[in-house]
C-alpha cells in the first residue's frame, strides 16, 4: 500500500472531529439568529420552541402519563434542554460528514430548515411569517458552516519528510513502534479504514500532522461564531422580554367588585402552626401547570373573547366590554388532577372576573349544547360541562388574582376559574374562545390523552406539618394541614396516629364551600417512629376513600400519610 492511497481516507477521520466542531458551532449561529428573528414574529415561532411545542402536543399519552400526566415547569426546561442537545448531537454529524461534501451540510442545515418552518406554520395562531425565524436560521448556519469549514486545518503528510512542531512536540516523534495513529485521531476516531492504511504503513510512517496556526485559526473562528450566537440569541430573548406584556399589566388598574369576597373571618391561618399552607396562597408560590413553552403574552387592547358554537346568539366581547361589566370576586380553591396525595398542585386566591353564566344566558346554549369548550391563545382546550356552569357556583372569567390583574403566568389579560373542577377540565389561562358543543362531538386537549372528559375535584387531604421523616422533637407538637372538597365543603378532618382511632382535627375558619379548610391537631409526641395520617369528611357526610388510585385518568385518592422520626 502507498502513501497516496490511505491519505484522503486518513484526512477523512483525522479532520471529521473539526467538522463536527462547526457542525455545531453552525447550529448554534442558527437558533442565535433565530432568537433574534422571533423578537419580530414573537417568541413562539422560534424554532426550538416550535419544534419543543409540537413534541409537547404529541407525546405518546402513555410516556406522560407515567411522567407527569400535565406538564410543569421542569418538564419544559428539560424538553428545551434535551431538543437543544440532540440538535447539537445531530449537527456534530453532519458537521463531521461535511468535511467530505458540503452537500451533506446544505442537506442537513435544509432538513432541520424544514422542520423548523413545519414546526412553526403549524402552531395556532401562526401565519407565514412564523416561518422567518427557522429560515433565517437556515440562512445562519449555512453561512456560518461554509466559513468555518473552509478553515478546517487540513493535514499535512510528514511521512518522508516529518515536519516537527516545537509545540505538539512528541506528536509527531516516532517514539513507539505501535504509535502508528494519526495524532489528531483519538482512538474512537481510528475507524477499519484508518487503521489498516495506518497498519500496513509501519515502514513508512504516513504520519499525518495538522498544521497548528491553521487549528489556532479554525478554533478562534469557531469560538468567535458561538460567543456571537450565544450574544445575538441572548440579546433576542432579552428583546423578547422586554416586548413582553409586563409593562401593559403594570398599567392596567381593574374595577371595583359588584359583590366582593367575603372577609377573612379570624380564625383563618391558626397560629402555632409554622409550615402550615397559609390559607391564600400569594401569586408568587401559587403552582404553575400548563403546556405552554413560551408564556403567552396577550395585549388586551387586541384580546377579545369569541362565544360561538351552538348558541342562538354569538357575541364577542373586548377587553374594555369585559371590564364595564359587573365584577364578582371569590375565593377559590384551585387544584390540578396530577396532584398526588401529599402534593402541592393546589392553591387558593382571590379571583376577580365576570360570571360566567351571565355571558352564557346572553349567548343562549342550543339544547344538546353539554360541554362549553374554552380555547387559549396557543390552542389547548379544555371541556367543562354547560350545566354546571350555569347552576349557580361562581365560574369566573378572571381578571385579577389576589388583587392584582392576572400574572401573565396565570392567563394575563383573562382566564376562567370553576369552582369544584380541576384545572385540566376548566381553568383556561390566555382564554380567547368559548365554543358551545356537546361532549359526544368534542374531545378537548387532555382527552384523547387518557384523562378523563369529566373532572370533579376529589376530596382530600394533606399534611403540611411535620413533614415527611423530619426529626420531631417529643412533647406537644401541633400537627397541622389543608383539606378540601370544592364546592361540596369540608365539614370535618380527622387523624390517626400509629393507626390507632381517628380524632377529630380542629378545622379553622371557613369562608365558603369552594375553598380548602386548614385544620391543627395537638399530639403528644414520644420517643420513636411513628404514622400520621389524615382523613376528610364532606358536607354530604362522604368519608374520603382509603383507596388509593393514581392521578390518572380523573385523580389521586387515598389517605396521606406522614413518617416522622421523635428524638430527644
Ligand atoms: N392555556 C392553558 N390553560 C391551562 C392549562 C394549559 O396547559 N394551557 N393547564 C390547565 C391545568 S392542567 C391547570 S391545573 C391549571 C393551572 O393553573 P395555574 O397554572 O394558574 O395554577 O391551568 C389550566 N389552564
Ligand atoms: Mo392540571
């Protein structure tokens, strides 16, 4: 074998880890310019957000359902991450291959193009223009690929004549008789090919050495195009921010309520209790549940609410119709159907907003009309039985939470709140549309995806103090926590401890049947492990079941119980 013929093979292998160092430095000057792009078309249409959403949508159920049946905050972080990854993973490939044919970089950068723009044109709400952040990406990493390509330091055959470098020093000596690889390549690189050329060549050495001011430049270049992506994308998300609608929330001054919330009574919040849930939950620690990637950002003056469907009379209200109506405001206890036995999926606030059977009565359901299906800016739904509605609770199309308008996170500018459902059947956030259609002829977002089309709040109970296997220190400990059963009411909560006989908890102050009760109980605590254990009983006299079901497909059941540790 000669010289001539391993070199363009062993060039191949030795330079693939450069292009697979573009590949990924290309990607990156992409999603950069993109973010910068979406500060334009909204940060939606960025594609990593687009494609992130698309996965979001269409996740087998079953992987969610074993996960997190409803998609939190650190889902989303960790969908964003894993999608970035894979792209850089996917990107160092194509980069690798590149250094043969740039047709494999033009044919890679074109296939994600296309799934960016697919991604994107397909979101609700999106128009062509949606598609200008995945293009210009495009546009990017081609450019970008095609200049750091170029710069790929060639090798440099030294096998009759070695070119010794002072700096890569024993590099390029034939110390060993078996240091036959190239010395760019690292063992994973040295593929069959290489290493039979490089084999059969003991005699002669076709040593292959890069020259070092070339990879000096290649590895500046390429660090400078990932420092300008990671400044230009960061400065796009920055913009982003800055156009977000935090500064049209601050503005925005709500009504005085028509019927107000009833005063808290004293008696709410029992003192002795520290780690007891306050009986208002504030903004900032109420939980977030929800599928969106990117928080909507709603600009009321363009906001209106669609009411369609099968009604005798469609209307559209705007923003300034909403606010000149009567304004109710109320307690309510919100929780979501993933919250586990124990869990904290669960707040209660004060909501201001409209009745939502008032706008229904206006609208006049057609007969048969038995699921109002309200549709957020991004286009999850959700399904909530016409009737229950209109009986008389006090469904909400919030504007202000605990007193302050909505917090973008929580549906800015509207959002509805039902009164004894979970989230998932019933609190649209970013709500633009409410369509009147029957349940037979409508599945909503969760549905198809193994949860139930129905979802009454289930009564449970919780306990917040001790908690689970902290060290208790003996003597009188007050043992202390939240029950609910919305709009049925708690009337009493019970505990047992090492499962002896249930004794009555104290339940604090009520303010209605829509919200959770906070309950104290006095123990006596002695020395060694002991069980907690909570049960709540509903107005109808219903004992919470010991039965314990899983989250899905319509909520948890069973008893919460708490381990704890007493030590002197
Ligand atoms: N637009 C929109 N609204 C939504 C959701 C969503 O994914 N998108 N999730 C629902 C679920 S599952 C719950 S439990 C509540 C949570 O409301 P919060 O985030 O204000 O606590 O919002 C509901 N409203
Ligand atoms: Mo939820």
């Amino acid at each position: 074998m000669t010289t001539e013929v391993p070199v363009p093979v062993t060039r191949a292998a030795g330079t693939a880890r450069w292009g697979a160092l573009a590949g990924v430095a290309a990607a990156a000057a992409g999603l950069g310019v993109a973010e910068l792009a979406a500060v334009l078309i909204g940060p939606r249409s960025a594609p990593v957000v687009a494609v992130g959403g698309v996965v979001v949508d269409h996740v087998p159920a079953g992987v969610k359902d074993a996960a997190i049946a409803v998609f939190g905050v650190h889902d989303k972080t960790a969908l964003i991450v894993g999608t970035v990854v894979l792209l850089a993973l996917a990107a160092a490939g194509i980069g690798a291959l590149a250094v043969r044919s740039l047709a494999y970089a033009v044919g890679g950068v074109a296939l994600f193009g296309v799934i960016g723009v697919a991604a994107a044109l397909t979101r609700e709400g999106a128009d062509a223009s949606w598609a200008l952040p995945s293009l210009v990406a495009v546009v990017a990493a081609l450019a970008a690929g095609w200049f750091l390509l170029r710069l790929v330091p060639g090798p440099t055959p030294t096998g009759s004549a070695p070119a010794r470098s002072p700096r890569t020093g024993s590099a390029t000596t034939d110390s060993t008789p078996h240091d036959s690889t190239p010395t760019d390549s690292t063992p994973t690189d040295s593929t069959p090919t290489a290493s039979a050329t490089t084999g059969a060549a003991t005699a002669r050495r076709p040593r292959v050495e890069t020259d070092p001011d070339a990879r000096r430049r290649f590895l500046k270049n390429a660090g400078l195009v990932v420092a300008g992506a990671a400044v230009v994308g960061y400065a796009g998300r920055w913009m982003s921010t800055r156009r977000s609608v935090s500064a049209v929330r601050a503005a925005v001054t709500l009504p005085r309520p028509a019927s107000p919330a009833p005063a808290l009574p004293t008696g709410i919040d029992p003192p002795g209790a520290p780690g007891l849930s306050a009986y208002t939950t504030s903004n900032t620690n109420f939980y977030r549940i929800d599928t969106a990637l990117s928080v909507p950002q709603v600009d009321p003056e363009t906001w209106s609410l669609r009411i369609h469907g099968r009604v005798a009379k469609p209307i559209t209200i705007t923003w300034a119709e909403l606010l000149q109506r009567p304004m109710v405001e109320r307690y309510v206890t919100l929780a979501c159907v993933s919250n586990e036995v124990g869990a904290d999926l669960i707040g209660n606030a004060r909501w201001l907003g409209v009745p939502v059977k008032d706008l229904l009565d206006e609208a006049q359901p057609l007969d048969g009309a038995d699921q109002v299906v309200s549709r957020s800016v991004d286009g999850w739904t959700c399904g909530t039985p016409t009737g229950l509605l209109r009986d008389g609770r006090d469904a909400l199309l919030a504007v202000g939470m605990n007193g302050e308008p909505l917090p973008i996170e929580h549906g800015f500018p509207v959002r509805m709140v039902v009164p004894g459902l979970y989230g998932y059947v019933s609190a649209c956030k970013w709500i633009t549309e409410i369509e009147l259609t029957s349940f037979a002829d409508f599945d909503a977002y969760w549905v198809p995806r193994g949860w139930s089309a129905r979802g009454p709040i289930k009564t449970q109970s919780r306990i917040d103090t001790p908690r689970r296997n902290r060290d208790v220190a003996p003597g009188p400990v007050t043992v202390a926590g939240v029950a609910w059963a919305q709009h049925t009411g708690v009337t009493r909560v019970e505990v047992s401890v090492d499962d002896g006989a249930w004794s009555d908890a104290t339940l604090a102050a009520g303010v209605s049947a829509d919200t959770w009760r906070q309950w104290t109980f006095p123990w006596q605590a002695t020395p060694g492990d002991h069980t907690l254990r909570v049960r709540a009983t509903d107005a109808t006299g219903a004992v919470q079941t010991e039965e314990e079901t899983s989250v899905a497909p319509d909520g948890a059941t069973g008893w919460h119980t708490v381990k704890v540790q007493v030590t002197d």
